[in-house]
C-alpha cells in the first residue's frame, strides 16, 4: 500500500485546520497509508518510506517555519539520491505573504529532484471554508497521484 508523509510545522489555530483538511483529504483515498510528523521530529527514515510527501508550514517572514528548513537540513544528504522523483505537494499560511516560503521550499525540492504534483497551495488570513477544501483536494491530488 503507498504511503503519504504530511510532514508539517503547526504552531497556530489556522495552520491546525488546515492539517486536519489535508488528513481528511488523504482519507478520501482508498488504498493510501498515512504518516503524520511534525518537522522537527520527522527524519530520513520517515521519508525513506513514503511513497509521496505533502508539506505544510507557515510563512515567517518571508521564509518556510524553521521547523520544516530543519527537516530539509535532515534529510537533504541522506535521501538526495533515494527519493528523486518523489511526488509531492505544499501548503503554506501567512499573515500576508507566502512568497518567500514557497520561493525556498521550490529550491530545495528542486535540488532533491522532487516532482510537484500539484500546484501550491498559498493561503493568508484565517482559511476560509474553500481554503479548507482546496487543502483538501491538494492532499487527495498528492495521493491519489501514488
């Protein structure tokens, strides 16, 4: 059965609701295992064994959460080789801007050689009910695509 990683930094009320749109997504999928870690907790050994990764993290000052810039920093050497091609996808929340965020997180997945399957996801303010149902589809495109 493929597994999807959610990788994510979710420090505020917004950013949780999101996570839980993006889980609920995953579940309108058959056949699709789901893994859950927080950014600073999750490794290589954690995306070494998924099949697909969707990440979510806020925008803080024009960059992605420390958080997830430290799973990035962790798992860059060990699986640059191994996970070329992984699909993935990405939600980021600002307050005002998600520019910069997505800005780096598309060098970094690009020097993995990750393929995004689904168009980013940029949300500001508190998500309304389409935001949530885009995060939705965007967690079901990421795994429906394993």
């Amino acid at each position: 059965m493929p597994r999807l990683l959610i990788v994510h930094h979710t420090p505020s009320p917004n950013l949780q609701a999101l996570l839980e749109a993006a889980r609920e997504g995953v579940a309108l999928v058959d056949g699709v295992e789901l893994t859950v870690r927080p950014a600073l907790s999750a490794g290589a050994a954690d995306l070494l064994g998924a099949d697909g990764v969707l990440l979510g993290t806020p925008a803080n000052i024009g960059y992605m959460s420390g958080a997830l810039k430290h799973f990035f920093d962790t798992v860059y050497y060990p699986c640059l080789d191994a996970t070329v091609g992984l699909p993935y996808g990405v939600y980021v929340h600002g307050g005002d801007d998600t520019a910069g965020a997505l800005s780096a997180i598309q060098k970094i997945t690009g020097a993995l050689r990750w393929k995004q399957v689904a168009a980013p996801l940029s949300l500001t303010g508190p998500p309304s009910a389409a935001d949530l149902e885009a995060c939705r589809e965007l967690a079901a495109t990421v795994a429906v695509g394993l």
